[in-house]
C-alpha cells in the first residue's frame, strides 16, 4: 500500500506502546495461570503492595527514583543510536564515588557534601561509561558487548574494593563503613516531620527530587540545546550528520559520558539515601530495567517518568506478593519485567503494521465521506 | 610430580569448566553468522538446563531431559527469531528480554513445581550423565606422564565433554564445507545478494538460530544433569556472556573460539584453586584480578591491541526486501 | 486476541481494584523468620532454621510467616516488613543480616528480634552465637581417623573469621587424633555467592580429592552440596556440616557437625511465647546441646566402635572443660 498515512502522535506514543504492555500482561496473567495461581488475587495483592498504605507509596517511589534515573541514562545514550547495556556497572562505580567522598571527606557539612557527591557519582559514572565510549567513537568496537564486559569488570573490581580495602577491619561481610550519620540524604518522611506533616517511615529521601529535576534537565539538554540536536542527529544517521559538519565521535562520547552519570545517580538514592554504605551488588539489577523502563517510555523523560512508576509498583507490589503468596515469588516481578521489555522493546513493531492499516482504512474513508 | 600432579588436575578442570562455553560459543556463532546477535545465550542456557533437571529428574533419563533442554532452547530462539526476524524487532533487545525472562521464569516454575526456593530435587546417579571411562584408560594408568594424561585427563568425563569437543570441528565443516554453511554466512555477511540468489533469507536466518538453540540446550543440560546435579537459579552466572566474550574473542570461527573458551575456562578454574593462595615472588593475586581476565582480554581485542575482531558485515541488521 | 478478551481482562482488572487489607490475625503470638540468600531448602544452615519454625507450628498450631532473601539488600525490607505488619517475634538468619537488624531494631523498640550466627547488641535483640569450633574439633577427629591417604581436606564458604574458626577447629582436631596428618584448606569465594555455587564447590572437592584427600567437610551452606556430591561421586567421603546430612548421599557422608539452628529458633519462638524470651547472647556448643555430631543409621557402617569412642570421649572432655579448643576468633590465629 503505497498510501499509507501517518500515524498521529496519540497513536504512536501512546496507543501502540500501551498495546503492547497490555499484552505484555495478559501473557503474565497467562503465566500466573500455569502455576495455579489467580491473576486477579496477584493483581490485587500488587496493587495494594504498591498503592495500598502510605508506606508502601514511599517505597514505591523509592524504586520510581532508581528507574528514572537508569531509564534517563539508557534514553540519552539511545538518542544517540547507542545501546548503553552498562548502566549496572556505571552505578556500581559511582556508588564508589558517593561512599568515597563520603567516607574520606566526612568533615564537609551536608549541602556541600551533596554537590560533591553529586559530582563524584557523575564523575566515577561517567569515567566508566568513558572507556566503551571511546571504543566505540575511535576503534569501532560495539558498544554493547564493551559495557557488558564493563559491568563484569565493575562487579570484579568493586568485590575486590570491598573485600580488601573498604571492609572494616573483622568485619564479617564484604561491605563499607557507614555514611556519617549527617552526610545521609533525607528521608522524605523526616522532612516532613520538620514542616509539621506525619509520614510514615519509608526509604523515599531527597534523590527523588533530584530524579525529577533531572527529568526536566535531560529534556532540556535533549531537545533544547545545541548538543541535544546534535546527539540526536547523529542517532538518526551517523553518516548524515558528518555531512552536516557534526563530528559523531565527539557526541558518541558525550552521549555515553552523561549516560554513565546519570546511571551513577542512582547510588545517590541506593548508597546515601537508603543503605548509608556500599554493598555488594547493590545495584540488583536496576539498570537492565532502565532499558525497559526507557523503551516503554518512548525514550522520553515524562514517558520514563509514567514507566518508572509502573515498575516502582511492580517492584513494591512484587515484594509484596512474596510475601503473601508463597509459590510466588519476587522472581513472577522479574518475568513480567522480560515480558515488557519483550513486547514493548524487542516487538514494538508487531502491530504497527496492522494498526497503521486499520488507521489508513478509517482515514481515508473518513476523508471520502467529507468529500461527498 | 606433585605438581605435574596439580597441572594435571588445573587442566581436567578446565576441560569441565570451558564445555558449556565451547557449546554456547558455537551456538552464538551460528546465530551471530547469519547476521542474528544472540546475547540471550545466558537466557537460553538457563532455560535449558532448568529443562534438562526438571524432565530428568521427573523420568529419570538424562537424555530425555537433554531432549527437554534442547527443546525449550529451539523454541526460545524461535520466540528470538519471531521478534528480530519476522517482526525486525531490535536484536539486543530482545535477547536482554530473553535473559531476563528465563532468570524470573525458571524459578517461578521451579519454585510452583518442586517448592524448594527455585532448585529442582537433586538427581540420583541414573538420571544424570556419568563419567566415560576411555577404553584401556585403568590399564595404561600407571604409565608415567603419557598414562596420567589419559587416564586423568582424557578419560572420565562425561559424554556431554567429548560432544562439545566434536562438536567443534563439525561446526567448522558445516560452516565452511557445507552449501548449508556457505548460505548462512552468506545472509550474515551480504543478504540482498543471497535473496537476488533466490535464497529466502528469512528461512535461513530461522536455521541459523535453531541451530543456535539447539547447541546452547546441550550446554544448559551439562550444567544440571552433568556438571551438577541439579537446577539451581542463575546458576548460568554470566557463563552465557563468557561465552559471547569468547566468540568474539574467537573472532566468530569455531577454532579460535574452542581456544578462547579454554582460556578463560583455565582462568576459572584457576581463579577457584587460587583464592588465598600465595604465589612465590608475586604475593597473593586477588581472585578477582583472574575473574575479570576473560572480560578484560575480550575488550583488548576488540579494541584492536591484539588483532582485529570483525563481526559479520549484517549483524543485527533486519533484512528487509528490497521492492 | 479479540477485542472481547481484551475488555473481559480490562473489566476483571477494574472490579479487583477495591482492595482487601491484610492484617494479621490475632493470636498470642504471630513469629516470623526471615532466611539468608540460600533459602530455606538450602539443606543446611536455612533449612535447619526453617525445621525448628516447623515443628514449633506442629507443637503449637501458631503460624508463622517466613521469607527468604534473594539479595542482602532485601534484608532491611523484609525485617522491617515483618515488624511493620506486627510481627513478633522476628527471626532473622545468618550473620550477612546483622546490619541491617541492628538498623531496624531500634525503629521497633516493642518489636523481639533474634538473630543466629551474629552479636547484635540492642536491648531487643536475643544473639545466637554456636561455638561451631567444638563440633569441627570431633568432626576432625573422625576424618582423620577415618582416613586412609593421611590427607583430608575443608571446602569453606568465605574467608570470614567465623568460618576459620570452624576449619582451626577441625584441623586441630585431625591432627590430635592422627598426628601429622595433612588438612588441605579451599575457600570458595569473596561474597555472598560463595554461599550458593554447588559446581564450585563440587570442583574445589575434585580438586583436593586430586591431590589425595579422602575425606572433605564442607563448610560451605548450599555450596556445601557440591562438596558432598563430588566427594560420593569419586567414591570418598564427605562430611556435612549444620543440618545432619548424613542421608545425602547414604554410606558417603562420614558424619555430619551438625549446628542446631532449629534449637534456637524453636527456644526463641517458645520463649516468647511463654514469656521466658530474654535479649542478649545464648551462646550453644556441645554442653548446650547446640552443637553435635551425627550418628545414625546412615553412617553406622562407616563409624567403627573406636572412632565412635575417641569422639565421645573428647566430647565430654570438652563439655566438662578438661579441653578447650582453641578459638579463633579469640585472636586470629590457629596454634598448630
């Protein structure tokens, strides 16, 4: 069909990503079927984990932050045409960034510690993402395989850290000192408390407001500066963008380098909002659902945004789950978290054909009725 | 001879250890040369050998369990091939997608199945693959260096060893003796000229990962029913990317990837006997120093410091007809 | 798909939204444990815990809630979870939690907590700490008698002070009974992970049975299955530690040092439930009852009435005081 029309902009971003979430539920549904279980009971019991009590919202945008900001890194790099699989290893390194200055600079008072660890985790972050960048922008070599083998490197490099060096001296586990008690981002529910409103006790602190700003700075950055059109310029079609006097390279390293340090936030909120030390693995995984998190968001920083939040509930709701079904565990969360990406990333084009069909078909029969 | 002792038992180790990354190496080139990327190896690794304990330890034969495992991979590469293939979905995606699905899924069903926290019950001696003993292997043990070797060393493995070892030359005839083979990179490296060809580059790139499929099953089951004697969750533990690294690292050919994949068995295998050990002259090397060697080597290469590692021409590029 | 499916799915969401609240029921009572990343199937360590919550639910009908964690990181959550909801009282198990319970109770100051295997020093913290070293002591004594090459050999988990507390002991109990014999020491990893790596374990077992050990204790929690596994496949002898493993693999498991977890967990439940429930440290070791090795109709054969002797023996010794096995977490050292 040589006419086809193009889709509008509710239908694009909006309906066909939500089409394919659906689905991406119903084959959960279907899975929690298998095992014996009712979807809706699951569903409910999700719910109320995420949104039922005041905590539970807490907790909920406790794991928001973690998303928007993996989410927002994987975005930037992918504006960019790059793939940017290494949020894992970025946060885990600038997690090493936060507890250092943390730890060694402990004499600083509380606003200026927060710039510094801000810069540190975006530093560390960003020094990792450095590396792969470069590879790419100057040797060619892939991207995607040079930060996965990054996160592997990371997660050796930290263990060794942990055990040998940051470990206090006895200490059973493989983990740092603790954060000063006032270099501690936050909680949201003790600044609460200061302005005279109750809240319940949960790990939501000040990074969540960073999160957010940060939103508004990539969708700035992006689609308002100079830098911005050109990173996306060259996401477009590298090839192009030469001609165009854009030197990719150059923007393949940027790209990555605010990729790494925004992925590094989320040690903010992990390692001096909620756990005040560095711990093994603290990173859990938060950065492979970035990449979810940012497709499903159409890489845009609202779309993250609303797609950090489904998975914040996820998160919560899953921990709730387990708890109150025994056969379900916190691993149904993660294969509803394949699944989304599955539909909404790897397959996002299964229906678009037929959608723009049907929309094509309503169309133009809409167009002949006005001629009539 | 003590420590031709321990050399031996370093090198019986790394041939354990490199097996199910010598399969699922071989499984990624045969995706990867057709112009597929397959970073869901560690996905389908896991589904095959939860697969491969369940169906094992329910029948109590390990090769239908083997069967089960390569089963469930096939239709894991299908479902990857549905997505990249037919619907041109991104490649990197959807094996992230696969990895992270089989990690949450295995245990889900491990756990709705056999209540034991995600493992499967472990196998008794019939339900798993048992050592070979080589043919005259008792007799020539006593048999100083050349007996020990293959004795100690050649001998005693289970079957799913010796196949991964095959397994390598026979990739290499089926790649590059075989008109099968020849088509395959083909649609890897130039796809609109096979199509011109008259070759349906959709149905060959289906080959291509169920081929896939079928190697990294036999790698997943070596795991559960060989290996160990159970299905335990993650326990891939990012073997499926040592395994991607060392295809790379193998410049996608079989040869070099059997050699990259006894490598970083060896630093394995070595890193597990060198936690706390002190070397003379060099002090204690940090375990994790040995652990990170395959990943750090991996991207050296593909830098190009030591030689140059070229992906095949169409790598995750979708092929679409031209009208 | 048909749009009809679409919307009955969408419509069975909308009804469900009104959610139900969960409390928990009123009892005397209402325990819950909280298991370290081997989960409560680990066959040893957690699975021994999860044995006493069980029986205290057979012998008293109260419920309890358990979870088991994926990640350390969960354990803050899960402990606060349980005291949130009212829990009480809490157990939590193995030393990885620590700071994270130290975190959470004092957020809970009416809220009971134990922890297994780790000192918490808060007003409602009971610490169970077992003297482990007593038990690898007679564990060793058997090895080395019931070797036959002069070698045994340890696969132990991390390289933490708790766990060379556990191999000093063994080894110094092979070499009283058999002296100069020879102890070949592995551990498996640097973190959490090592709890829970069976084919490493299975490969450092092969590697000592190589250089001629005939009889290896695992010290490893789910690692530690590897290690057995390995030992019964290559015809040798392996010995369990924490739960009685003696029945893994029947006729290769020498004996088992077995730590009973389930003790505490069952006197901390019944404690609170009587109101006998005290914080503090319980420290248990053989005079306790805390700590055994195992003897049943799975290693009989493999027991000769000598070895079974010599152990007793020491046994009592040590509950009586005439030997003192050295601790290692004393002074970081193993007087050889």
């Amino acid at each position: 069909m040589s006419d086809t029309v193009q889709l509008p902009r509710w239908i694009d971003v909006g309906a066909l990503p939500l089409l394919n979430l659906l689905l991406a539920l119903i084959v959960s549904g279907l899975v929690v079927l298998a095992i014996g279980e009712s979807p809706t009971q699951v569903v409910e019991i999700l719910l109320y984990g995420a949104f039922g009590y005041e905590e539970a919202w807490g907790y909920t945008l406790y794991y928001t932050t973690n998303f928007i900001f993996t989410g927002l890194a994987f975005a930037v790099a992918f504006h960019c045409g790059l793939f940017n699989i290494g949020a894992e290893g970025q946060a885990y390194v600038g997690g090493l960034g936060v507890v250092l200055a943390a730890l060694y600079l402990d004499f600083l008072p509380f606003p200026i510690m927060l710039i510094v660890a801000i810069l540190a985790a975006a530093v560390f972050g960003a020094a990792w993402a450095y590396i792969p960048a470069y590879l790419q922008a100057r040797r060619g070599s892939h991207v995607v395989i040079t930060t996965i083998m990054f996160n592997f490197i990371a997660s050796s490099l930290m263990v060794y850290l942990l055990v040998n060096v940051l470990r206090p001296q006895g200490s059973m586990t493989p983990e740092s000192e603790q954060i000063a008690e006032h270099l501690r981002l936050p909680f949201i529910h003790d600044i609460a408390a200061g302005l005279g409103l109750e809240m319940a006790s949960s790990p939501l602190n000040l990074s969540f407001v960073y999160a957010l700003v940060c939103s508004v700075l990539v969708w700035l950055f992006i689609w308002h500066t100079r830098w911005g059109y050109a990173i996306r310029t060259v996401g477009a079609n590298a090839v192009a963008a030469t001609y165009a006097g854009i030197e990719p390279g150059r923007y393949i390293i940027m790209a990555m380098m605010i990729s790494g340090a925004l992925s590094a936030f989320m040690a903010l909120n992990e390692v001096m909002g909620v756990q005040h030390r560095l711990l093994i693995d603290f990173t859990a995984g938060y950065g492979f659902v970035g990449i979810a998190v940012a497709l499903m968001g159409r890489n845009h920083p609202f779309g993250i945004f609303l797609a950090a939040l489904l998975f914040g509930m996820l998160y919560q709701g899953g921990a709730e789950l387990s708890f109150e079904i025994p056969t379900i565990s916190n691993d149904m969360v993660v294969v509803i978290q394949g699944l989304v990406i599955l539909f909404t990333g790897a397959m996002e084009h299964m229906f678009r054909p037929r959608v723009t069909r049907i929309y094509t078909a309503w169309h133009l029969r809409r167009r002949a009725q006005e001629a009539a | 001879m003590d420590n031709f002792e321990l050399v031996i038992l370093l090198l019986d180790a790394t041939l354990r250890t490199s097996t199910p990354l010598i399969l699922a190496a071989l499984a990624g080139m045969f995706s990867e040369r057709s112009g597929t990327i397959n970073l869901a190896l560690e996905g389908m690794m896991l589904g095959g050998a939860f697969s491969a304990a369940a169906v094992a330890y329910y029948v109590g034969n390990p090769w239908i369990g083997l069967l089960a495992a390569i089963g469930t991979t096939i239709c894991l590469s299908l479902l990857h091939g549905f997505a990249c293939i037919t619907h041109k979905g991104n490649q990197v995606v959807s094996g992230m997608a696969i990895n992270i699905l089989m990690s949450g899924l295995t245990a889900l069903v491990g756990i709705a199945l056999f209540a034991q926290g995600g493992k499967t019950p472990s196998l008794d001696h019939g339900s798993r693959f048992q050592p070979i003993t080589l043919p005259g292997a008792d007799a020539v043990a006593d048999v100083p260096v050349l007996g020990s070797i293959y004795s100690e060393l050649l001998s005693g493995h289970n079957i799913l060893v010796y196949v991964a070892f095959l397994a390598v030359p026979a990739a290499w005839w089926v790649m590059y003796r075989t008109r099968f083979g020849l088509r395959l990179r083909a649609v890897g490296e130039n796809p609109g000229a096979v199509d011109t060809a008259g070759i349906g580059v959709v149905a060959m790139r289906y080959r291509a990962v169920m081929c896939s499929g079928v190697l990294v099953g036999m790698s997943g089951a070596y795991l559960s029913t060989a290996q160990g004697a159970s299905f335990l969750q993650d326990m891939t533990a990012g073997k499926g990317y040592i395994a991607l690294a060392a295809m790379v690292f193998g410049k996608w050919r079989p040869f070099p990837a059997l050699f990259a994949c006894l490598l970083f068995g060896f630093l394995d295998a070595a890193a597990t006997r060198m936690q706390g050990v002190i070397l003379p002259g060099i002090g204690e090397v940090p375990v994790q120093l040995v652990q990170a060697l395959p990943y750090v080597l991996t991207v050296v290469l593909l830098a190009g410091f030591i030689g140059r590692a070229t992906p095949p021409k169409s790598l995750g590029r979708p092929y679409v007809k031209e009208r | 798909m048909n749009c009809k499916q679409v919307f009955s799915i969408i419509a069975v969401l909308a009804v469900s939204l009104p959610v139900t609240v969960f409390a928990v029921r009123a009892s005397e009572i209402a325990p819950a444990v909280v298991y370290s990343t081997g989960g409560k199937f680990d066959g040893s360590f957690n699975q021994s815990a999860f044995e006493g919550a069980d029986r205290f639910k057979q012998e008293t009908g109260i419920d309890y809630r358990e979870f088991e964690l994926r990640n350390d990181t969960q354990s803050e959550q899960a402990i606060r979870n349980f005291a949130r909801e009212g829990r009480d009282p809490i157990i939590v198990i193995g030393f990885q939690q620590a700071t994270s319970l130290a975190k959470v109770a004092p957020e809970f100051p009416d809220t009971r907590f134990a922890i297994v295997d780790m000192v918490v020093d808060q007003p409602n913290v009971q610490s169970v700490v077992f003297r482990e070293h007593e038990g690898t002591y007679l564990v060793g004594m058997l090895a080395a008698m019931a070797s036959d090459t002069g070698t045994i050999g340890v696969v132990g988990g991390m390289d933490i002070p708790l766990i060379r507390r556990m191999t000093c002991g063994y080894a110094l109990g092979a070499l009283q009974a058999v002296s100069g014999i020879k102890v070949l020491e592995n551990m498996t990893g640097t973190t959490g992970a090592a709890w829970n790596d069976p084919a490493r374990g299975a490969e450092l077992a092969t590697t000592q049975i190589g250089l001629g050990a005939d009889v290896v204790l695992q010290l490893a929690g789910g690692t530690g299955i590897g290690v057995l596994q390995a030992a019964a496949d290559a015809g040798k002898l392996g010995i369990g530690s924490d739960a009685n493993q003696n029945g893994l693999h029947p006729g290769s498991v020498l004996t088992s040092m077995v730590k009973h977890v389930d003790v505490a967990v069952f006197d901390a439940f019944e404690a609170a439930r009587n109101g006998g429930w005290k914080p503090g440290i319980r420290s248990l070791g053989l005079a306790e009852g805390g700590i055994d090795w195992a003897f049943d109709d799975f290693n009989r054969d493999l027991i000769t009435p000598a070895m079974k002797d010599a152990a007793d023996a020491a046994r009592n010794d040590i509950i009586d005081g005439r030997i003192t096995v050295h601790d290692y977490m004393q002074d970081g050292t193993c007087p050889r």
